[in-house]
C-alpha cells in the first residue's frame, strides 16, 4: 500500500509539475504580449506618461532630490551634487549602493567626492604667512601654499562677490546645473526646439535604440531616446548610423571640391 500511495503521490507530483510549466509557459506569453503591448501603446500615444518641464520645475525637482539624499546621508548639499552626478541622478541605486557599507566618509573616498589622503601638514604648524607677513597657524591643500585662516577666509569672500555680483554668472551657473541635472538623468531629455529651453520627463523607460515620440509643449516632436525628430519605423542606432555617413560622405564631397578640379579635356 505504501508502495502505490509514493506511486500516486509520484505521479500527482509529475502531473502538477506539468501543468506548472505549461502555465508558467502561457503566464510568459502572456507578459511579453503585455510588454509588447505598452510599448506600442506608448509609440502611438505621445506624452501618455512624458511631462513637460521648465527651468524652474527642474530646479525645484533638482533640489527636492539633494535636500532628501543629504537628510539621509547627513553631508553638504555640494557633496550631494556631485555624488547624485556620479550616480546619473538615480537617488534609489545611490542609496542602495551606501547601505550595503553605511561608512558616509568611506563612501565619498570611495566615490572620490572626497580626496583619499588628507592634506599634509606642514612641518610647524605656526609660521610666517606668505601674503600678510604674519606669524600665525598655516594651513592649505595638498599643493604645499600655505596662508593663514584670515588670508584664506579673505581671498574665498573676495571670489565669491565677484562672481556672484553679475546676474549673467548667477544666471550661467545655475543653467549649468540645471543641464548637468537633464544630461545625467536618463528619464529627462531637453527638447531639441529652437529656442525652447524646456526638457520632458517620463516614467519608464523603452528598450535600448527604441523609438519613442513625445511632444514638447512648443509643438516639436521628437523622439525622446535619441532627442532627434521623429523618425519611425526607423530606430535609432540606425538612425545615429545614417546620420554619420551622411557627414562622412558631406565632409569627402567638401575635400574634393576644396582640392579637385575636372579635367578641361574631360568636360
């Protein structure tokens, strides 16, 4: 009896094993249609989850990100930045990677937002100061030009106000920001419009070389994984690969025309 009961059991167990696979096999299907599916759905449905962004939208988004990740890491908002940089903007892999060693000075070293050596100190720490003459406690970076804090405090507030007295620098700088912001952020992508200034924004993103349109609110359509027009059916590693021998084949034309002539003979 025991013996047909592990038999049955057996089989039920083989039988099941069946029926799992054949609906893990469907349940497959199933999801690769689905898959299918929303990417067609987001070619033929422009900005179905794109989001139009000024500049001042971007700051805002930029800053909520480095106010939060520097509330969790507890370091300087300049730090933040160029760590949120390094890691393309993406808050979820940056704090994954700090939690597997949660060593905050370690993890910037490791990141090389902070040196790895600290300076070197000079060989007495008072001396005479090269640029007030006094003697006083040095200090300075790792290129050996040694000041005393008032010198270094003087010479850092002068730098500041002179830059930031001009609107214009004031200005280009936080536009430099905010483009290093869209360039390492994979979901944002400026729109190539003349003039528009403006970048969209989406939730997901498509397969790699897949073409995508969105709409700016200027009126450009463009395609958001390569930032050119649109260009269905073609995708856009072969677009990217058109494009360069179209400059290949402008730039011999260029050379012949600059250092060829017809034979007179030959016309």
């Amino acid at each position: 009896m025991a013996e047909e009961y592990d038999d049955d059991f057996q089989y039920n167990t083989d039988s099941g094993s069946e029926v799992d696979d054949e609906a893990i096999s469907e349940d497959d299907g199933i999801a690769m249609e689905q898959e299918d599916t929303s990417r067609e759905v987001l070619k033929e449905t422009p900005n179905l989850d794109a989001k139009v962004m000024t500049l001042e939208d971007l700051g805002r988004e930029m800053n909520e990100i480095i106010d939060e990740v520097s509330a969790i890491l507890r370091i300087g908002r300049g730090h933040c930045r160029i760590l949120l940089h390094k890691f393309n903007w993406n808050k979820e892999s940056l704090l994954e990677r700090y939690y597997e060693n949660p060593d905050t000075d370690a993890f910037l070293r490791k990141a090389q937002v902070l040196p790895r050596k600290a300076a070197l100190p000079p060989a007495s720490s008072v001396g005479e100061c090269d640029i007030c003459c006094n003697t006083a406690p040095l200090g300075g970076l790792d290129c050996h030009h040694w000041a005393c804090s008032c010198c270094w405090q003087m010479y850092l507030n002068t730098k500041v106000m002179e830059y930031i007295q001009s609107e214009a620098v004031r200005s280009a700088y936080q536009r430099l920001k905010i483009n290093s912001f869209v360039e390492g952020n994979r979901l944002l992508k400026w729109c190539p419009g003349l003039d528009c200034g403006k970048a969209l924004k989406v939730e997901v993103l498509v397969g790699y070389s897949e073409p995508r349109p969105v709409v700016c609110s200027c009126g450009m359509r463009f395609c958001f994984g390569c930032a050119h027009e649109w260009h269905e059916p073609v995708n856009c590693r072969l677009l990217k690969l058109w494009l360069k021998k179209c400059s290949d084949d402008s730039e011999t034309s260029n050379w012949i025309n600059a250092n060829t002539k017809e034979c007179p003979k030959c016309q």
